[in-house]
C-alpha cells in the first residue's frame, strides 16, 4: 500500500507497469484522469475507487488548489509482472504488502503546462477575432452618423483605438482565466463571474463621460462586442480542461 500526494495543479504520469492490478482511492480533493490523447478526462472526488489497467489513462491530475491523495492498494505479497502499453517500458516487476502499516508517499512534480499553453492560444486567437469586430463596429456606428466625440479634448475617438483598448483588455481576461486554471478549483464559474463583473464596471466611463446620446449609446454597445467574444469563448475552454 502506498499513497500518492499531489499538489494543487500537480501532475504525475502514470506508468502503466506500476498500475498493474493496483486500486486506487481517493482519500482526499479531486483527481482529474487526463487521457491518452492529453484531453482532460472524469475528475474523481474524495472516496471514488479506480483502476487504470487497460484503460489508456496517461497521467494524474490535481484540478484544485489543495493537495489531493490517493491511496493505491495491490494484491497481497503478491508480485505482479505486468507487460507495459507503452514501446519504452518493456517488463517491470513490482511486489507490496497491502497490510504494511508504513505507507510510501510519493508527491507529484510541478503541473505540464500543456492545458495552460492551450488555454492562451485559443484565448489569444479569440483577442484578435475581438480586435476585429470591434473596430468594425465602430465604422458601422460613425457610417450611420455617430461621431465618438468625447468632451474631454473634442476629439473623435479614431477607430484604431477600439482595436487597441480592446486588445489590451482581451489580454488582461485571458491572464485572469490562466491563473485560474492554475489556481482555483472552479475556474469557469469564477472566471464568468469575475468577467461580467469587470464588463459591468467598464460600462461606468461611457455614462460619465458627458458626449451626446448616440455616442453614449454606441460606446456602450462596443464594450458589451469583445465581451461577448472573450467571455463565452474562454469559459468554454476552461469547463473543457476541468471538466
């Protein structure tokens, strides 16, 4: 008997000669199964039992920020010799005694920064889908009279600018649905709330900021065009690397 210790977002591969006829149960947090392909399989919660032979499971996961246990129990003084899936493994022999009262506690390494890395890219080709709506937006706005003219200065607002302010902001949602992947135990629901939270906060400047109706109207319009872009497309990403 042994049990295996994984930090908050850790990861550890499982090597199949390890697993054969071995039964895991989590004893504490969650373990996410990731599968042969990398894609993030069934998260497991305190008491689940599992087995990994013949199931083409890669690696363990902790998807919370607490360290997670598993407790793996194999067959009574009783060696197993298992015949590997993997080309590189070859024959690994492997003996415990389930009775023994000292456990061996094995602590997963840092976390891959597969999900993260996949996580970024699709956020970052979701920014520049944003940086293109919006400034297109704001031409169909200034074609049908709108002049984005601002008080503060009397200048109009040149369509350039959309594009970089919202580039900016894109890049801010896509750092904060990375740390939450990294860190929370529940980052979609969190990053929805924290995101609508902070679209709502942008939408105070345009209301304080004096110019005329249909300037007012379209600013407000143009805040809710990246968000509608940026949230959905995240929150979708993050449910499919936790779920």
């Amino acid at each position: 008997m042994r049990t295996l210790a994984l930090r908050g977002g850790a990861r550890v591969a499982v090597v199949a000669a390890e697993w054969c006829d071995a039964f895991g149960v989590v004893t504490r947090g969650r373990v996410q199964l990731e599968l042969r392909d990398g894609e993030p399989g069934p998260v497991l919660g305190r008491d689940a039992g599992f087995w990994l032979r013949g199931t083409g499971v890669r690696a363990l996961r902790n998807p919370g920020r607490r360290t997670a246990r598993v407790r793996i129990v194999t067959p009574k003084a009783r060696t197993v010799i298992c015949q590997s899936t993997h080309a590189y493994a070859g024959h690994r022999m492997m003996e415990d005694d389930m009775n023994s009262m000292n456990d061996t506690g094995v602590v997963a390494g840092p976390a891959s920064g597969h999900r993260l890395r996949g996580l970024a890219g699709t956020g970052l080709v979701a920014a520049l889908a944003a940086m293109v709506a919006t400034p297109l937006a704001a031409a169909l706005a200034r074609a049908v009279g709108v002049d984005f003219e601002v008080p503060d200065g009397g200048e109009s607002i040149p369509l350039p600018g959309f594009a970089v302010v919202t580039g900016f902001f894109s890049v801010v949602g896509i750092v904060i649905a990375v740390a939450l992947l990294r860190w929370s135990a529940r980052p979609a629901a969190r990053f929805v709330w924290t995101a609508v939270s902070l679209t709502a906060i942008s939408l105070i400047p345009p209301l304080l900021s004096g110019a005329n109706t249909a300037t007012i109207t379209a600013l407000l319009g143009l805040h809710l065009v990246p968000a509608t872009v940026m949230i959905p497309t995240l929150a979708r990403s993050l449910r499919a690397r936790t779920d």
